[in-house]
C-alpha cells in the first residue's frame, strides 16, 4: 500500500534511499539542503519542498538521512523543522547515525506533539543503499516499527527491532564499536606477521576459516595488505561514529579502553590526511608506530 | 602409505592426534611425561617409549605436541632429546604453540645434524583434536611440508604451509592476537548496551550479518550473554599465547597497542582466580572495571 512519505537528506546515503521508496510506489515529498540534489528524486515522480517542515506536512512517516547529531536536531527541531510539520499521528524516522541521548530527546520533544518517533540507523554503506540490502537496526515502541516496518523492507534486508527509543542507535554504536576494534586487531596482526617476515597475506589465508575469522579480517584485511583505501567507509564518518560512543561512554561512566585507543587512532589518520580514505588505514598508524 | 612416527606428548591435544595417526594407519612410537598416558596409545597398538630420544629413534617423522617453548626446548634439545635420537634425514614437527625464535634455534640445532623441521602449531582446541578437523599453520622448507602433509590430514583440515621456519609460529601468534583484539571488542560492545538498557542479545543478532559478524562475536558473544565460561580455550593458555606475542613484539621493537591492552585483562582474570575459563571472560573485567 502506497505511503505520503516525507524524505529530508539526499547524500550519497539519502538518495538512492529516496529512489528505492519511489519504485516500491510509495509517494515522496523530498527536501535536500542543495537544491540539485532534489532533481533526480523530481525526475523519478517526488515532490520538492523548500523545508523540512514542508516535508513533512501531510506525510504518514517522514525519514531523515543526514550526518550528525546537529544536522538532526536542526532538521528535527529548527526553525523550518519537521516538528511543526509534522502531523500528530504521524511517524519520524531517522536514520541518521547519532547520539542515543540525543534521539531520546527528541523522541520527547516529537510526543509533547503528539508525533511518533524511531531511530533507526543503518549499516551496508552506499553499495547497500543502492541495491536496498541495509541492515537496519530500531528503536522505538513495537507497534510503530510495525507500521513502518513496509518502508525499510523497501530499503533493506537484515531489519532488527532492539528495543525503546535510542535503542537502534545503541546498537549502530555497538556495531561501530566492534568494526573499530576488530579493525586494529588484524592490523596488528598483519603487521606482526610483516615484522617478522612471514607473509601477511598467507597468514590471513589460514585464520580466515577459524576463530580469527571475520567479514572484517576479509574485506578490511584484504585493503590493508594491498595498502588500497578508496572508501569503503571514510575515517572522518567512523571517527564521528567512535566520537558518540566516547560522549555516550562518557555520560555513562563506563571505560572503553580499546575502542578509546582506536580512536586516538583515527584521530592521528584524520590529522595525517587520511580523513577521506576509508577506515582500515588504521594499520597504517600501527605500521608507523614502529617506523614501518 | 604406513609412515614411522615418533609422537611425544599425550596430554588432551596430543592424545587423540596421535590416535587419528594410528587410525590412519601409521606406526607410533609414542611418549608422555606421565606413563599412565601412553596406556590407551598402546592399546590402539602403539609402542610406548622411555623418553623422546628413544620415541625419535627409527622414525621418520617425530611430532612434538607439549605446552610452552621450555617444554619444546627439553623435548627437543634436553639431554634425553629428539636430537639424541632422530636420524639424518628425518623431521621433527613441533605442533605446540611456542616462540617463532626459539623456533628457529631449533631449526638450526636440528639442521646441524642433519635432521629437518617443521612448526606445525594447530587452532581448534581439544575438539578439534579428536575430530581432525584442526587448523595448521606450517612454517618450513616446502618440499618437507610436502612430505609430512599426509600426516597432517589425518590430524586437520585447513592446512596451509606459510613460509620458513617459525612462519607457522607467526601465523599462530596473528591468529591470537585477532581473537583476543576481537574478544574485547565484542565486551566493549555488548557491555555498552547493558549498560545503556538495551539487551545485548539483541544487538548481537542484529550485528552477526553485517561488518561486525565475526565467529568471536557469534560464539564468545554468546558465552558473553550466557556469563557461562565453561571452556573452549582457557585464559591461561591464552594468556601464554600472548605472552609470546608480547615477547617476540619486543625482540622486534614492534608495538602492538591493542594486544597489550588485552594482554591485561588476560593477566587481571587470572589474577582474580579466571585463569581455567574461557578467556571470552574478558567482558568481566570490562564490566568490573566501571562496577557493573
């Protein structure tokens, strides 16, 4: 059945989201800050909006796609924000990678107005986007991830209902955590192995079928031994991504000792130039460490 | 083709290797520390030896399968050792998990007599053992690797030959390296979810499909969960991996951040009376250490 689908955000995530709704047949309102992004989405049947609150007026469910917590709160809460768009009712999704403390509050804020809310993050990257294979992860009250749950099959494969609001961008916060920390490790161990003189691509041969086994220690470790970092998913993203792992960490009063040293890593990529390439250049600090 | 095989060290790896070797139908000569080992070796029809040299003598291959680099070093170079015994022409596999350097100086003690070497060290614990289906990761000479291989598919399944001499210690040391990094960023994680409410166990299902998924976070996540740490591979042992890890990073002037970090919790467990559980008993030093 056919959705009045709010869409605000048209990145290189946002966009082939978009597009994916408008050929499952729903009806799209689109907003994205630069104007051109809007063409094709208009081009494939959706309708511009100059705002996000125009986005949102008259749509069922409005998704925003952006990039970090105050790009959210401006297009949730801003001036021209959803929030005086949005009907009571109706259903905000954002998918957006953000802070959990964040997306509580405005969940707050959206039900004062009588406005649903679930976060709901993704991982896949661009590639996924395009050929609607995310995984997505959910927070939010179970009969809304219900009622939307029709618009993320049109955008993804692996859907996962965690738990209350905040609770998707917990677990995307899990997820950054373990990529982070299990990038270091096979950089480290290839870098031993090349210290040593032994092949580092036979040694990811043998460990790929056993316990050491990983996606990471496949895709990851596959850049790292042809030093090739076309993104992939950039530094930059998984340092903003650690960073609200380290502020949430911080509120909590929980120590992250290996995720904490991951980060200063990314921090030492981003400050040598390496913001852009994707996050596995990570085994070029531990090589430089000990003058590799 | 039946093959002469001296076999030293019967403990719970050692014992049902050499078993498959005899089921396989090859002639053992065999050799434990305690003679009450050697007992159901005799009966499945090997003969029993009064230390390695004697297990060595006549054999065309000597397999040493013990716990730490001194027990190898004694085995292989101690005044009642493999070198005393083994002919020219003959190769000794040390499957143990020891020290790529002290390795090498085998290696080179072995040569000097004329006797070849391999480091065959093995991942896939106990069960693995008796289910020959063993991981190997072989370090020496191809064309020796070559002969020997026979033997080794009896004992496992994923056999790869990595390079010269110590580069199956190389490989086994990356391999230990990848599962502890991995384990405590699985804790990290799961433990970051408790203590912002969400269940951990859901996280780890909406994780295992994508760049998170891991055979750490499917099957120490689960034990993780469960706080059942029945073993699997016991912190000790682990512990002692990394430890020559650490060792060998040393000798090379090699820093191994993550590693290290770990290698703490490793020495915190065992100080708190872990050291015979399953190492994925990291996550509680993670939980103490902000008092959950």
């Amino acid at each position: 059945m056919a959705i009045d689908v709010g869409f605000i955000g048209l990145g290189i995530m946002g966009r082939p989201m978009a597009l994916n709704l408008l050929k499952a047949g729903h009806r799209l309102r689109v907003y994205g800050r630069r104007p051109e992004t809007m063409q094709p989405l208009m081009q494939a049947g959706a309708t511009a909006c100059t705002s996000p609150r125009e986005a949102a007026e008259g749509a069922e469910v409005t998704i925003v796609m952006v990039s970090d917590t105050p790009d959210v709160e401006q297009v949730i809460l801003g001036a021209e924000g959803v929030i005086h768009g949005a009907r009571p009712g109706s259903v905000v999704v954002d998918m957006s990678t953000i802070s959990p403390a964040a997306t509580r509050f405005m969940a707050r804020e959206l039900a004062a107005n009588g406005v649903e809310m679930l976060d709901a993050p993704v991982s896949g990257g661009d590639v996924g986007a395009v050929n609607a294979i995310l995984s997505i992860m959910v927070g939010g009250k179970a009969e809304v991830f219900l009622r939307v749950k029709p618009l993320f099959e049109a955008l993804g494969k692996n859907i996962v209902h965690i738990g209350d609001n905040g609770a998707g961008q917990v677990a995307k916060a899990c997820n950054q955590i373990v990529v982070a920390v299990t990038i270091q490790g096979v950089a480290e161990a290839l870098t031993f192995a090349r210290k040593n003189g032994v092949d580092p691509g036979k040694v990811r041969d043998a460990l790929l079928g056993g316990f050491a086994g990983s996606k990471i220690l496949e895709v990851h470790g596959k850049r790292m031994l042809d030093h090739d970092f076309k993104p992939g998913f950039k530094t930059r993203l998984h340092q903003k991504d650690l960073d609200i792992v380290m502020q949430t960490a911080r509120e909590l009063g929980l120590a992250l000792p290996a995720a904490a040293l991951v980060m200063q890593n990314l921090n030492a990529l981003i400050g040598s130039g390496d913001g852009e390439v994707d996050s596995a250049a990570v085994v070029k600090v531990v090589e430089r460490m000990s003058g590799l």
